[in-house]
C-alpha cells in the first residue's frame, strides 16, 4: 500500500503568497466597510454586534430594560449575569427567525412529504 503525502509548497510559493497577501488589505472607505460588515454572518448567535440588519436598536433597548427590571439583581455579579441573561435571549430570538426562514425556504421544495426536483 502507498503512503498518500500532501504536496510540499516550496519557499518561492511560500514568498509568492506572502506578497499577495499584503496587496489584499480589505476595504479602505467607510462604504466598504459598511457594505463586507456581514459577509461572513450566518446565523447571528456569536455576532458582535447586539442588533443586526434586520433588528432595531430601541427594541433591544426596551428588551433588555424589561428584563434587568424583571430580574432585579443585586450586586455586580447578579448584574453581569442579568446582562448575559439579556443578550443571549435575544440572540436566541434569532433562532426562531433563523428557523422559520429556514422552513419557509425548504417549503418550496417539498410538495407532499417529498422533494419536487427540477429538470
């Protein structure tokens, strides 16, 4: 049996690549960088931002003081986990988002309980 070996990039490749990279710097303009913000976002669950696109910032703000109210901690350390408590259930309001959109999606391609396939 042979031994399968992953290819070996040579220093010049190596040099080549470095080179590139420091031409791909990413966007320079407010512009583009308001436009890539949320190319990478998928789901929301670990996003650094407390509110995204489609979420209104009064809204999490009058969340997040129902719910601190509601739990009326004492003391710094039931006030950092009211705070933790508060942003993980909106992010968890996500899912639910997440999910509809999801079923809604797959909605259109099932037809009774199986998949409809297209010619």
């Amino acid at each position: 049996m042979s031994e399968v070996t992953a290819p070996v990039t040579s220093d010049l490749q190596i040099e080549a690549n470095r080179r590139n990279a420091r031409l791909s710097t990413g966007p320079k303009t407010p512009q583009g960088k308001a436009a890539i913000r949320f190319n990478a976002l998928k789901h929301g669950l670990t996003a650094q931002h407390i509110t995204l696109f489609d979420e209104c910032a009064e809204d999490f703000e009058a969340f997040h003081a129902e719910l601190v109210a509601a739990l009326r901690p004492k003391g710094a350390l039931e006030q950092a986990l009211a705070e933790r408590a508060v942003l993980c259930a909106w992010r968890l309001r996500r899912v639910y988002r997440f999910e509809t959109g999801l079923f809604r999606k797959a909605r259109g391609t099932w037809s009774n309980g199986t998949a409809e396939t297209t010619s």
